[in-house]
C-alpha cells in the first residue's frame, strides 16, 4: 500500500502561478497530481485520489457547487480536502467550504499541503489496517463455523457410543444376559445413569458451543462485511426469513379454514433475502388456494446437512417446505407446473396466471438451487425449495451472468 | 409387549447400534431381522413383511427417510420408529414427512423401544 504513491486531485484554474506552484509543490512531496476543472463531476474528481485540493484562488462562488457536492458525497466528504484561497478572499467566503477542510493562504500553502498528504497518508494506514481486520474477523468466523459442525459431529458420535453402553447395561440390569443379584443391578443402573448424565452433559456443551458460534456469524452478518462482495446477495437467516414471509398468510389462512403451521430452524444461507421471500410468498399463496377449508399447510425450513440424504451433491443446503392438503400435482404434471404460464387444465376454475411457480423456479435457478415436489403420504402437494448455503464455496459458477465476478 | 412373535426388522449401518435392542426382543420371544443398509432392508419387507421396522438415519446409499417412504409405498400397515443420534429439529419433521410412525432418539433404553412398539401395534 504505502509503496504507491499518493494521488491528489487538484481542482482550480491550471493557467495561474498559485495553481502551478500548489502543482509542483505536490510533485515535490512525491504525489501524483490530477487536474480537473470546478464544473467536473465529483465522482470524477475524487476518481482514485488521497486526498483534494480546491484551488479557488479568487473566485470562491464559482467552487461552492462543487464544495456543496462533495460534502454530499459519501466516498468525497471522506477524503482530506484542502482549499488554497487568493489574498482577496474573505472570511465570510470561506464559510461557503465548511469547517472541515483545510485551508490554505499563500503565505504557508507548502505546509498546509504538507499537513493534507500526511492526512492522506493516515487514512492510507487506517484504511489498510481496517481492510485487515475484517478479514480477520471473517477468518475467525469461518473457524468458528467449523467448530460448530466439528461439535455437531461429536455430539452425534458421541450419543451413538453411549447409547451402546446405555443398551447393554439396561439389558445386564434387567438380567436379559443371565440373573443378576441386587448389588450387580444397583450397580449396573449406577454405570447406565453416568452414561445417561454424560451423555446429555455432551448435548449441553455442544448446544452451547453452537450458539455461541451461531451469534458470531450473526454478527458478522450484522456489520455487513461480507455483504460487500456481492450487493445482491447477503448472508441472511432463511429460517427467519420463512417463518416471516409464512406468517403474513396468518389471517388469511384463518379466513379460509385453513390450519397454518410453521416450524423453522436458524439457517444462514447466503441469499438474495428479496427473492427468497417473494419464492415462499408464491409457494404459500398457491397452497393457500388449492387447500379445501378444514385442511392444513404446513411451512417448514431446516438446514440439510450433506450426509442427511435426499440431495446428491455434497453440499450443504436450506429447505424450505411448502406442504398442503389439496389435490396434489399429478406425477406426470411436477415439471410441468413450474413453466412459465403453465396451468392445470382442472385448475381452470381457479384464478391465477400460471407465473407464481415459474417464480419459484427462476429463484432456486438464480441460487443454484432446486424446487421439487414429493410424494406425499396421504395426498396434498409438497413442495421443496433448496437454496445451497454457502454459493461462494462452490465459486462463481451458479451465479447468473449479469452478476458481478470475483471475490473479496 | 403384549403380543408374543411379533416379527421386528432391525435398521441400523452400525450393528452394535441395536445389537442390545435385538437380543431384548429375541429374549422376550420375539423374531428379529437385522439390516445394515437400506437395501438389504428393504428386500426382506419385500420378502418377509416385518410388522415393525426400526429404522437409523444415517446410512449410505438409502438413508433412512428414503428407505421408510420405500417401505411404507410397500406397505403402509408396517409400523416404522426412527432411531437416531441425529437431534436436529429437522430431523423429526422429515421423519414425519417420510411417513415414519414414531422418532425416538439414541442413548435409549432399550426397555422403552420395547414398549413404544407395544403401543404402536396396541393402536393399530
């Protein structure tokens, strides 16, 4: 970083002494200078600079607009500003710059210009020592998300072997292998009571563990750190984000005689949140107006681990369930329904326009997902949108074109 | 259990799993059969119609929510109960999904897999 030279952008008249005596006077203190005029845009002047010079010399009106713009400015007002004044120029002129920049008259213009780059440079370092803690902190998330799935599998294995032990001592106890007398039945429940205790001591550690984790993402998701690699996807609670979409069809549902259950888990997945809702607010709709009054819907979102079956890809994905208790979609009809326009020719009598699922299918496309249908036990449509967890582990190739490449 | 002779399919990739649960129930004189992959599994429901099928989840090639749809498309008079270390809370939603008739989590006593099964065909 400090090994680049510094850029200033100088704004004024380039014809004037003063304006090529601030020129050189930056030149010599190791800057690349970049000249523009008062009328340029200010994403134009702040292009790539350190730091900015206004030189108004004698004609502070004609700057006020670019001033005014550059304080509006999110990425300018950040930048070190200086303004070089002629002698003419009065106080009540410089009130037209603000009170945060730095002004400079001829008498000590070398020093202030000084003083500015060594701002410039400051905000260099910070910058860089800011761009390095964050990803630290990224690095120290994606640690601590490996613990927790490193937990997660402890815990399993862990109620696996226990439940041996636990088995074969209640067998012993209760004398399935052969009689025992009092002093050995007391003694093997003692040894299936410790396994007992150890075993939930186990599930407590881990599930707290879990959390913990759990809120670091959060945080991070918080902070908005890793939102900056891509600006439509962000790293969102789908489970959340379903359990809200779901519950707006509360009344609904209600109105209708339908029973509208939801049960979600906490699920980061990275996602556009916008596209995900509005795919759980047409699933819903559609189960809503296919389901008789007395029947149910039922919407449901969990994380699918890789090993849990189901998904033939290693990789870990969201799903979210959308279940009713309506007709159901016949087997031959389960691809079809998701295409643009589509309807069910025994559908006619119902109103809709046949897009809401090809919707669906566009969202689980977007995110390198899947939309099916199940069978159901009992009738009704079951609905599966998967969405993967983590889009950026897989790289860039499920990404629509249009979006931008690479990493952070 | 109140019915003696109840034939009862043991599902699980790692054998000493319900090895415990198989010798309670062959010494309460019931029959058992034990699986230890999907498949194998459900080529004896196919050949043997157990009426109860004790199912784990985690197995390679066909899970256990695979295999109790397969087993309930077979028959769904046969009683299946989930047996599983795996605690998420999606896991009961999919096990309920698959058509599973009961979801008891691993460490068990064996005792109390015995008597679940008793209530199970008790309400049939």
């Amino acid at each position: 970083m400090t090994a680049t030279r510094l850029v200033v952008a100088v704004v004024g008249s380039v014809s004037s002494t003063r304006s090529a005596r601030v020129r050189a006077t930056l030149e010599e203190l190791g800057t690349t200078v970049v000249t523009s005029t008062p009328s340029a845009a200010p994403a134009a002047v702040v292009n790539g600079a350190d730091a900015i010079v206004l030189d108004v010399g004698d004609e502070p009106a004609r700057f006020a607009p670019l001033a005014a713009a550059i304080r509006d400015d999110r990425a300018a007002a950040s930048l070190p500003c200086g303004v070089v004044v002629g002698p003419s120029v009065v106080a009540r002129d410089l009130a037209l710059f603000g009170s945060v920049l730095l002004l400079a008259s001829d008498a000590d213009v070398d020093a202030r210009l000084a003083e500015l780059l060594e701002q410039a440079r400051a905000r260099r370092r910070e910058k860089s020592r800011t761009a390095e803690l964050e990803a630290q902190l990224v690095a120290a998330t994606r640690r601590l998300t490996k613990l927790r799935e490193h937990g997660a599998t402890l815990a399993h294995d862990a109620r696996v072997l226990f439940g041996v032990v636990i088995g074969f001592g209640c067998n012993l106890r209760d004398g399935i292998a052969g009689p025992v007398d009092a002093t050995q039945s007391q003694h093997l429940a003692n040894i299936v009571a410790a396994a007992q205790d150890a075993s939930a001591l186990v599930d407590r550690h881990v599930a707290a563990l879990s959390a913990l984790a759990l809120e670091a993402e959060r945080d991070q998701r918080l902070t908005g750190l890793e939102a900056r690699v891509d600006p439509r996807r962000g790293l969102n609670d789908v489970g959340e984000l379903v359990r809200t979409a779901a519950l707006m069809f509360e009344g609904l549902a209600a109105g209708q005689g339908i029973s509208l259950q939801v049960e979600t888990e906490a699920v980061l997945a990275w996602c556009d949140e916008v596209l995900v809702k509005q795919a759980v607010v047409n699933l819903v709709t559609n189960a809503l107006k296919f389901t008789p009054r007395g029947g149910s819907v039922e919407v449901a979102a969990f994380r699918r681990a890789p090993d849990s079956g189901g998904a033939p890809a290693s990789r870990a994905e969201v799903e979210i369930y959308v279940v009713d208790t309506g007709p159901g979609i016949p087997a031959e009809d389960r691809e079809r329904v998701f295409e643009r326009g589509v309807r069910l020719e025994r559908d006619a009598e119902t109103p809709g326009s046949g897009l809401g699922l090809s919707v669906v299918r566009d969202v689980a496309r977007l995110h390198g997902g899947s939309i099916r249908i199940l069978d159901r036990a009992g009738g009704g449509a079951s609905f599966v949108l998967a969405i993967p967890v983590d889009l950026r582990a897989r790289g860039d190739d499920a990404a629509p074109p249009s979006s931008r490449r690479g990493g952070p | 259990m109140s019915r003696a002779g109840v034939h009862v399919l043991l599902v699980d990739d790692h054998p000493q799993g319900i090895e415990a649960l198989d010798m309670r129930l062959r010494s309460l004189g019931h029959r058992t059969s034990v699986a230890t992959n999907g498949e194998v599994a459900l080529a004896i429901v196919e050949k043997d119609k157990p009426a109860v099928v004790v199912l784990d989840i985690t197995m390679p090639e066909v899970n256990g929510y695979q295999a109790c749809r397969a087993i309930k498309r077979i028959d769904p008079a046969i009683v299946v109960i989930m047996l599983t270390a795996k605690r998420e809370p999606a896991d009961r939603f999919w096990a309920r999904q698959a058509g599973a008739d009961d979801y008891l989590n691993k460490p068990i006593d064996p005792a109390l897999v015995v008597q679940r099964i008793a209530s199970l065909l008790e309400a049939r």
